[in-house]
C-alpha cells in the first residue's frame, strides 16, 4: 500500500462504539475494517467462517498469516478491531510495526461497564430500529467494576508502553468523538485517504442514551463505590492512574484485625476469606476489598504493624479446581465463551453439563488431561486466548504483587490449619479459629484421577512454579 502505512487496527473494547466506528471507516472507498479478526472464540464477526481466505484454524496455527493477508489482500487499506482478551501473540506481532496505523478508541469505563451490564441483561449488543429496543438497568458489582477498570487500565498501559518504546504515536478518539464528523473524516486523513465522508452511519443506534446514573438498579451504591476515584485521571486514555495496579482491587483486608489477604486466583480464596470474616465475627461483606492504591495507603497508616500474606496451592489441585469450577461447570463462576471454544476449536470433551449420563469418573479424566495439554500451550503463548489469572503460574501472580506490596508471608495449603492462628494470635487473639479445608471438587474429586501421567503433566506445565516454590508430588492436599 502506498502512504505510511501498510493496514491498521482499532484498539478498543465491548461497548465503546468500535461496531460504529468500523461501519463508518467502511464508507471510506479505499479502508475495510474486518471485524474482530483476532477473537479467540470467532474470525471476524460471530457467523464468519474465514477473512480472505484464512480460516481460523489456520489463524490460531498461525496469526501472522492472517495479519499478512489483511496487508496484502485488503480491497484497499485493510484493517481490524482488537480487544485486550483477543490473541496477545496477535498483538505483538503488530504493535511494534510501525506499518500498522494504530487508532485507539476509549470510553468513561463507567459508561462502558453500565452498557456492558445492560446489554447482559437484555441480550441486545446492537440497535438498528427504535422500536426493537429491549428496556433494561444495569445492577452495578463494585467488585466486578474494579476487576473492569484494571483490565482496562493493564491494556492501556500496555499499548503506551510499547508505542513508547517505539517511536510511535497514534490517532486517539473518545465515544463521543464518534459522533463528530470531522473527526471521523480526521481518521481518514490520518490513514491515508482522499475522500471525505459527507455523513455518519444512520443505521445503528445509541441503544441507552439516558444518564449512567439512571440506568442502575442501585445508583448510591455505586455512587459510594466510585466516590474515591479520579475521574479527571480516568476520562484522559491513554492516561489511566499508572500507580494503580493490577490486582489491588483485590485485596482482602481484616475487618478488625490489622491482616492484609493476597488472593492468588484459583488458590484457596473461599478458605481464607471465611477466616478471616470468622476472625473478627464479622460476614464476608464486612471485609474491606475493591481498594485502590490510595485506600490501601491509608490502611496501612491506619494499621501500624500490619502484615500481609498470600497463599500458594499445590498446581495439580490448582489446576483441576479450575478446571471443575470455571471450565466443567456451566453455572455461575463458569466461562461460558472459554469453555465452548475449548470443544469446539480444542477438542476437549466437555459435557454438557455435569450431570451428563456417562460422565463417569474416566471421562472426567479424559477431559482434564485434554485441559491440561489446553494449558501448556496457553501458558507457551500458542494459543488465541488469554492466560487467566485462575491459571497462570503462582511465581507471576507474585511478581504481579510486586509492583505495589509484597507479601509478608507466602503460606502453603497444607499449613493454613497451623498458619493463620499463628498468624491471628501475634495481634492479641487467644483463641483464633482454624481455617475450614477447602471445598471438595465437584462432580469427582482429584483423588479419583490423580496417577503419575497428571504429575508429570502439571509438572511440566509449571516447571517454574515447582522450581520456585519447592513443590513436590501431590499428595491428597499436601503442597510440599
């Protein structure tokens, strides 16, 4: 392609208007925008088998071969949507070129998170006709918005970062500015072209034009949630509050007691925040998460002495815990999208549900082994979806922590009973409880399963975890 660049990519989110924006870079004669060629669970758009003739299994093989053909065989300067859960070997393949115009589309998070629950409830991601418009409020999740917020932040930062350090600079545009025809013919310059739009797309819709404020169920509790926060920082992407990081939201403080919790993902969260609410007589509800930076400094002024701890979990029963709760399970806790695209593009033989007839205990083998072959390639970078926190190695959560505290105490499963009334009796507590074992594994418990071929498996897939953190085999729950 002639011009400085050779394609481009829209880097946005669900709900920040990237469908709008598209069908407008698509009026231009000489820019096609191909939907969001790199989601994990479809190619393109969710009824779209191939884009000029890579099919995603040839994508998921090769992403680089797609991001060729979209150069090279586009009618014109080609391009894509990219979100921060869509294909990271994607992502580095095109950030650092320079080749690649980068447009960078963001939205009030808020406002994004809001529409995101609307459209859960009513089942409408799209409005083309007034008339089909499903009324529905969202029912704002405080700790569900901070999970939101970080993601949004890491990505932000990630991409700033690594325009940074390459020199360079791309086109920045808020939801707003999508409604700006100036702008939007602004893009087009920026990408090359010649012709100017005379008008916007007419066919989609705002879907909830009212105030965010009232199109929640529970507007003072979000409005108490949010009243820490700064929005003059948060409205100004790519600058999102840097010091922020990623896992601080959730941190579990003592209600009472001057403890810190650093929950590793998939590692004996339940048990140790049951103990902690048990600690001080309190419920659940009672202990303080959802802080940022700020409110974590303040407590720890206000909490002379304190200590934090974390709790690491053998990665065999790690991983099969996973496996039970987010993979099998079709309930709530489960990933819905992650779990068809593992049967479907992975081959993991996931049943229904979990009281198929003839998920026996062997079948129940057979789809964890097939998990665990899912995840060494996830965790080498292979395959087209994220590395979640649930299952990513112990020693990078740790590294995570880093950035703003470390723990004071990195505690084992196997030792919790003994531990944390350890732990508890230090600040003047006689008769600490004793943490309750964790819930067993449903529908089959590890012990049903577990043989050497699974230990070695694990073994291999966290190689640096069992170096790092001295772990031995598994032993019906001992981590080392």
């Amino acid at each position: 392609m002639a011009g400085n660049f050779d394609y481009f990519v829209v880097l946005a989110e669900m709900r920040t208007g990237s469908n709008f924006l598209e069908s407008n870079l698509n009026a231009f004669a000489r820019l096609v925008c191909h939907g969001e060629a790199f989601n994990p669970h479809f190619i393109g758009y969710p009824k779209s088998s191939e884009i000029l003739g890579i099919t995603q299994d040839v994508r998921d093989r090769d992403p680089a071969r797609l991001i060729n053909a979209i150069r090279t065989k586009s009618d014109g300067l080609g391009g894509f949507r990219f979100f921060h859960d869509h294909d990271p070997r994607a992502f580095d393949l095109f950030l650092p070129d320079p080749r690649c115009a980068k447009v960078i589309l963001t939205r009030n998070p808020l406002d994004s998170y809001v529409s995101w629950k609307i459209a859960q409830a009513t089942g409408q991601w799209k409005l083309t006709d007034l008339k089909r418009r499903k009324d529905g409020k969202a029912e704002f999740d405080a700790e569900e918005f901070a999970d939101h917020l970080n993601v949004l932040q890491t990505f932000q930062m990630k991409i700033l970062h690594g325009l940074q350090t390459t020199g360079q600079t791309a086109f920045y545009l808020s939801y707003a500015d999508l409604q700006d025809l100036e702008v939007v013919n602004g893009i087009g310059r920026f990408l090359g072209q010649d012709d100017v739009l005379k008008g916007l797309e007419k066919k989609l819709k705002k879907q909830n034009p009212e105030p965010t404020v009232d199109k929640v169920v529970n507007r003072k509790e979000m409005m108490s949630s949010i009243a820490g926060l700064d929005w003059f920082n948060l409205s100004r992407t790519p600058n999102f509050e840097p010091r922020r990081g990623p896992v601080v939201p959730s941190y579990v403080a003592a209600a009472k007691a001057p403890l810190l919790y650093l929950p590793i993902r998939g590692s004996c969260e339940a048990v140790v925040t049951d103990w902690m609410a048990g600690l001080d007589g309190v419920s659940k509800d009672d202990l303080t998460t959802g802080m940022n930076q700020k409110n974590l400094r303040q407590w720890k002024r206000r909490n002379t002495g304190h200590r934090s701890f974390t709790v690491l979990r053998h990665p065999v029963a790690r991983a099969h815990s996973v496996f039970c709760e987010r993979i099998l399970n079709t309930g709530e806790g489960s990933f819905a999208q992650i779990r068809q695209t593992l049967k479907t593009r992975y081959k993991v033989p996931l049943p229904q549900n979990q009281q198929q007839s003839g998920y026996d205990r062997a079948a129940h083998r057979t789809a964890f082994v097939a998990f665990l072959e899912f995840l060494r390639g996830n965790l080498a970078g292979q395959t087209a979806i994220r590395v979640d926190a649930t299952w990513c190695t112990q020693s990078q959560a740790l590294q995570g922590f880093g950035e703003f505290v470390l723990p004071d105490y990195v505690l084992r499963e196997d030792e919790l009973s003994s531990a944390l009334p350890a732990l508890a009796m230090q600040y003047g507590y006689s008769n600490p409880p004793a943490p309750h074992a964790a819930a067993a594994d449903t529908p089959f418990a590890l012990a049903d399963i577990y043989d050497e071929q699974i230990e070695q498996m694990v073994a291999d897939i966290y190689q640096r975890d069992y170096m790092m953190f001295g772990f031995s085999e598994w032993g019906g729950g001992h981590a080392a």
